[in-house]
C-alpha cells in the first residue's frame, strides 16, 4: 500500500474516512458533529497531527535504511521498484517545503561541535509542519479564550439546557397537532360531519350494548340529557372514556382499545345528540353540568339620574 498510494493521499484517506465515520455515527441534529462539539474538532486535529509525524517518520526510517544498502542491493531495488508518484519531482518539491530535511550527504554540515561517547548530535531545524500545526494551537487557545471566556460563549452545558428547552417547546407543538397523541389538555369538540359520522361507527360498533343506539342509556346512563355523573364536557368525556368510569361498576378503560383520536370522535358524537330525547330513555343520573370555562358576566344597568334640580 505504502509504495501504491502516496503518503499524502494516505493521510486525507485515513483522515477523511474516520472523520465520515463520527460525523455518521454521532448524533449532532442539524449541525455538524465537529462544530457542535468542539472537543471532536481537537481530537481530529491532535489525529491529523499524529498521522502526518508517523507518516514523515516512516518515510525518515525508509530513506536511512535506503542510504545503509549497498551499493548492489540499491541497484536491485531500484530495478524491481515501480515508479510511483513519490518519485516525481513535484511531490519531493512539496515534501522538502514541509519537512526542510537536508541529504545524508551533507548532514556533516549540521553537526554540533560536542559528542558523548561518539555519538554526534544534528542541529536540524524543526520541521515547518510541525512550527505551522503548533502555531495553529496557539491561535485555537486564543479564538478558545476570546470565545468563552471573554465574550461568555455557550458551553456544552449551556448548550445542552438551552436545546432541552427547545425541545419541550417542540413537543408541546406537535401534540397540539399529532393525529395519535391528543390527551386531555389538548383534545378539543369536533362538529365537522365526517368526524361526527366517524364518531358514531365507533360508538354504533362499542358502546350500544350499555348505552343503546340511540343514546337513551340501558346499562350505562343516559347520554342525551344534561346530567352527568362524571361530568359533560369534551374533557371530562373523553377522560373517562381514557381511565374508566367509576371503579367497580362504571365504564372499562378505552386506551387498550381505541387511539386517542377515535375517543376523541366519539366523545364529540357523544355531545351531539344532547337534546336528541330518545324514546324510552333511561331517567337522568348524576348532577347537571355546566361547563366551568363558560364565563357568565352580568351586565349592571346603571339608570341615569338627573342632577338637575328644579327649584
């Protein structure tokens, strides 16, 4: 692979396909991974940063041992070696910009006037890859510090309580709307003809055996009247048809059985034949209702005086 691909290539290869993989298996919302959590973007490029030295070693390890062959071996390489795009001029142009190395011939030039042992020490420079990647930390620390701590940026805390927020006010949105999920704060009286028409095939196919078709009651009470045992409203209807009737002998739970929206429907059926008086009716139960969100104000006429006085 190494003498197939480039060393460059390889390292936007490697690099690009672990930055796909956390950008797809991080769950982020409609940001990017990398920006919404700052810590990824230092990892990746701590990553980048490891992948370019271990690829500027490997490649100081190959030239070194290149340079220890003989003369012979040198030669058989270089006849059995393809010709790949590291022997252009153009890439060696580019790795000599990054790396500023300088030919093993010419190293004695770099040697320091002291030695231990025999051992000789270089006075390389460091590499401008490495001067470019450290100034660049320099000016995340700054960009960081200026960000967070001097303009009050949002932390990941911050971030996370402020999305929170969003979120519940997202679903209470879409339960206002959400076909299945109408509960008892949000159900409302439908009085369009095919939820009504809806209504009563539900109430024909469950709720005749106690109620009759009709309504007028029979096991269950009456639905037509205006007393009711455990309230009349939209609500109250459709909170007993979620939970029940009264425990031991009032009406089963519904919510095993129907979808919210069906209850819904019903309940509003049920509301439309108030005043229907069926034949037969089963007498009233329970206590009139009136609906306590139904404000009644009284208007005070006030007659006018006249302060006129005649004398």
């Amino acid at each position: 692979m190494k003498k197939v691909i480039p060393a460059y290539l390889r390292v936007l290869i490697i690099f690009f396909a672990v930055f796909i993989a956390m950008e797809y298996f991080i769950d982020s919302g409609d940001r990017p991974a990398f920006i919404k959590y700052p810590m990824m973007m230092v990892f990746l490029g701590v990553f980048l940063f490891l992948l370019i030295a271990i690829e500027i070693v490997v490649s100081a390890i190959d030239n070194v041992t290149y340079h220890l062959l003989t003369e012979e071996q040198k030669t058989k390489l270089e006849e059995v070696k393809s010709v790949t795009i590291q022997d252009s001029e153009w890439y060696k142009t580019i790795m000599q910009k990054l790396t500023k190395t300088v030919p093993i011939e010419d190293e004695g030039q770099l040697l320091l006037d002291h030695d231990y042992d025999g051992i000789k020490e270089l006075n390389n420079n460091l590499p401008p890859w490495w001067v470019y990647l450290f100034y660049g930390t320099i000016a995340f620390a700054a960009i960081y510090l200026i960000r967070f701590e001097i303009m009050d940026g949002d932390t990941q805390e911050m971030e996370l309580k402020k999305e929170m927020t969003q979120a519940k006010i997202d679903v209470a949105e879409y339960m206002k709307t959400a076909p299945d999920m109408t509960d008892e704060k949000s159900v409302v009286l439908l009085t369009d003809a095919p939820s009504l028409a809806e209504g009563k095939v539900i109430f024909t196919t469950n709720c005749v055996a106690c109620h009759r078709p009709d309504g007028g009651g029979s096991i269950g009470p009456n639905l037509t009247d205006n007393q009711w045992i455990l309230g009349g409203g939209i609500k109250e209807i459709f909170h007993t048809l979620m939970n029940g009737g009264r425990d031991g002998k009032g009406m089963i739970s519904w919510k095993g059985t129907l979808k919210p929206k069906e209850m819904q429907k019903v309940a509003s059926y049920v509301l439309s034949l108030q005043g229907s008086n069926p034949k037969d009716a089963k007498p009233s139960e329970g206590e009139v209702w009136i609906d306590p969100t139904a404000i009644k104000t009284d208007t005070i006429v006030t007659p006018k005086t006249d302060s006129t006085q005649v004398k």
